[in-house]
C-alpha cells in the first residue's frame, strides 16, 4: 500500500523569498545580503548553496546577530557584486 492514500496531500504550502521588503539604506553586511537575495528572488538555501555555508548562518547574517568570518568575504563580495565595506 502506497502512504499517499493514507496520508492524502491537502495543499501547498507556499513560501515567498521577497516576503520582506527591500532595505532602503543597508548599513550591515547581513542587510546588503538580504537586500541582494531578494532582489534576485532567491531562498536562503539558495544564497547559502552559492556561498558555501548553511542556511542558519545566512539566517543569523540577515538578521545581525552574528557577522561573516573573514573566510566568506571572497564569496560575499562575488554574490553582492560590490565591496560589502562601503557605505
């Protein structure tokens, strides 16, 4: 017996990546990051597939709660297409 007809799908659960709105003057690393993700419509798994971390840090850098190790910056600076230093 297939679990599908014991466990029928009901619906969808759809989640938007542009939810947020755009931050009109990024001042950290993690809102340019944000501000970048959504701009290109992409997931945090997305961004973190590209920078080689894992979802959760994405999530702390967005939110300010920690800031990037120096190791990630090569890859920050490639997926936001500018120093992220600048103001």
């Amino acid at each position: 017996m297939r679990l599908r007809y014991l466990f029928p799908h009901k619906s969808t659960i759809s989640y938007n990546p542009l939810k947020k709105k755009i931050i009109e003057n990024p001042q950290t690393i993690g809102e340019k990051i944000c501000n970048r993700r959504m701009e290109l419509g992409l997931f945090q798994a997305d961004v973190a597939h590209i920078l080689g971390v894992c979802v959760d840090t994405i999530t702390n850098w967005e939110n300010n709660r920690v800031d990037p190790q120096m190791k990630s910056y090569l890859a920050i600076i490639n997926f936001l297409n500018q120093l992220p230093f600048e103001s």
